[in-house]
C-alpha cells in the first residue's frame, strides 16, 4: 500500500468518524422545534407522526372545532390533525395573571406541512402590522384583547407566540440562524433536557403545572395534586409496546420529597376508589386503568410517579397537540 492510498483511507476514516460522532451528537440532542424556544418557565414537546401510526389516526373521527377555528382551516387548507408533525410550546408565567393573557402566555413552533401561500394571504388579511425582523415577516393578529405574533421560518415550520412584547418571537429567529447547533437552545432546555428518557413521544420540563394551576395548586383530572404550580417537573410519554407515563419532581430537599411521595400516594389510593363508582365509558375506563397501574416512589430530592396507559389515551394526546395549534390561532 503507498502512501497516497495510505492517507486517502486516513482521510476517509476521519470523515466517517466525525459523521458517527455528529450523528451521535445529533440523537442526544433536543428535537429543533424546542431548540428555537425562547427562555420560559416551562417547556411542552408533542412528536406526533408516531403517535398517528399507533393509534391508527384516520380511522378516528375528526373533533368537533369552533366556528372560527374551522374558518381559518378552511381558509389556509391545512388540517391539523393531518398536517401537524411536532409541537414544541413554551410556557410564561405572567406577573399579572389577571392581565389579558392570564396566569401563562405561550410561544410555540409548529412543525409540518403548514406553511405556504394561503396562510400567508390569511395572515395578510387579518394582521392589523407586520414586522421585518430576521429575514422573516412577523404579522400581528388581534384575538380577544391580545396580539398573537405569527411567523413563518421555514418551509415547514411556523413559530408564534402571545406574549405581550414581541421578545419572545425575536428569539425564536434568531434561534433559527443556529438551529444547527445540536445543543443550542435556552436554559432550561440546557438544564433538564438530559432528564427526558431516550425516545420520548411527548415530554415536558420545567413549570409545566402552570396551565393546570388553580390558587396555586395544580389541578389534574378533578384531583388537587400536593404540588406547587412552580414546581420544576420532568413528565414524558413513551411507546415500548405500551404507553409509560413518566413524572418526576425535583423538591427543594429529600424530606420535603418524603413528604411529597407520601401525600402522592395518598392521592393516588384515595383516586383509586373515587373512580369505581364512576360509569362506564371509555374515559372512565382509562382513568381506572391508569390508575391501577400508578406507582410513587422517592429518590433522595427526587419523585417519581409512573403509569402504564391505555393505547386510546393516544388519540387525545394527538388531538391534544393539534388543540395547541387551535389555541395559537385563537388566542
């Protein structure tokens, strides 16, 4: 073997090394959807191209929409429950939760086939300004005493956001310049993304008990949950033959985790026999079976609570993600 043909395999081996490394850099990475996030309290991320293949998607009835919101799909020609691929939201806690965004504001990145030229002409009907920021117009839109700020950043992906300045979808372009970057991303990303198990469909990190927060408490299913609305939580949904409902809490120390586990299981016990008398339908059904399956436990400042959950618990968790879509128009 010469030396040319010596130096042209080093170089081959090299390249293909640096590929093996980018590829694996690249699986440990955020999805790009929740790297364009701007800094917020929480962050929500939907993957809903498998969760259409296991819960056989077009076979389900479509849900029933608002008025409004069926006008604006019919308008743009986009069906999210068809065109929609990824969510990724991010959560803001308002100062004034009386304030016309209440108690959270969002900024979300959609991606999927959603873009092109009748969104744009409804965007340019119904914005009241635009913006140039980035290369990329900004339309704002009114909606019920708020300004819903619409972007599109890519041939496939929107990003829009109702907070009450326009900081938030600045940063989402220029996040956009470095969306190669595998681990770029905002802080909390940065902190707890490493806490999100491999291969997760949907996951969320951070205050994500804002939404379900009433008088500081966070409310799920009916159930007051012994958790505070600020609480740094660490959720996810995963498909291993089964849907695994994962979350975990980060406590400000292990005997407030002690407490925490216990009153958690007390919750679950008690919530247990409140739905045996419940009547029988196929959400009643789910919650008993989710329920069943339910464990707590407690890792030094750590809890954790897993379920295992019906496959047709799928079905609202597309819908779900697709819901998100309808309130970014909406609100």
């Amino acid at each position: 073997m010469n030396r040319r043909t010596r130096r042209t395999l080093w170089i081959v081996a090299a390249v293909l090394l640096m590929l093996a490394v980018a590829v694996f850099l690249r699986s440990k990475a955020p999805p790009e959807a929740a790297r364009l996030l701007p800094e917020s309290d929480g962050i929500v991320y939907f993957n809903l191209k498998p969760i259409r293949t296991f819960t056989h998607f077009k076979s389900l009835k479509p849900p029933q929409r608002v008025a409004e919101y069926q006008q604006f799909i019919d308008a743009v020609g986009i069906d999210p429950e068809r065109d929609l691929d990824q969510a990724a939201i991010a959560l803001h806690r308002m100062q004034d939760p009386n304030g016309p965004n209440g108690p959270v504001a969002y900024s979300m990145v959609l991606v999927g086939r959603l873009t092109g030229k009748r969104l744009n002409d409804w965007l340019d009907l119904h914005a009241t300004a635009r913006e140039s920021y980035a290369g990329h117009t900004v339309y704002s839109v009114p909606s019920e005493g708020r300004t819903v700020r619409v972007a599109q950043i890519g041939y496939d992906m929107i990003a829009i956001s109702n907070t009450p300045t326009p900081e938030q979808i600045h940063s989402m372009l220029d996040r956009h310049r470095t969306a190669a970057l595998p681990f770029a991303g905002s802080s909390l990303l940065a902190r707890h993304f490493h806490d999100v198990p491999l291969l997760s469909l949907a996951w969320g990190v951070g205050q994500i008990g804002l939404p379900f927060s009433e008088s500081g408490a966070i409310t799920v299913f009916g159930f007051k949950l012994p958790l505070e609305s600020n609480s740094t939580i660490i959720a996810s949904l995963r498909w291993t033959g089964s849907l695994h409902l994962r979350v975990e809490e980060i406590a400000p120390s292990e005997d407030k985790a002690t407490s925490q586990a216990a009153a958690l299981a007390t919750v679950v016990t008690l919530a247990r026999g409140f739905t045996l008398p419940l009547a029988e339908n196929s959400a009643n059904r789910d919650l008993r079976e989710l329920l069943k399956t339910a464990e707590v436990t407690q890792k030094r400042d750590r809890v954790v609570v897993t379920a295992v959950l019906p496959p047709s618990f799928l079905a609202g968790v597309e819908q779900g993600g697709s819901s998100g879509a309808e309130s970014g128009k909406q609100q």
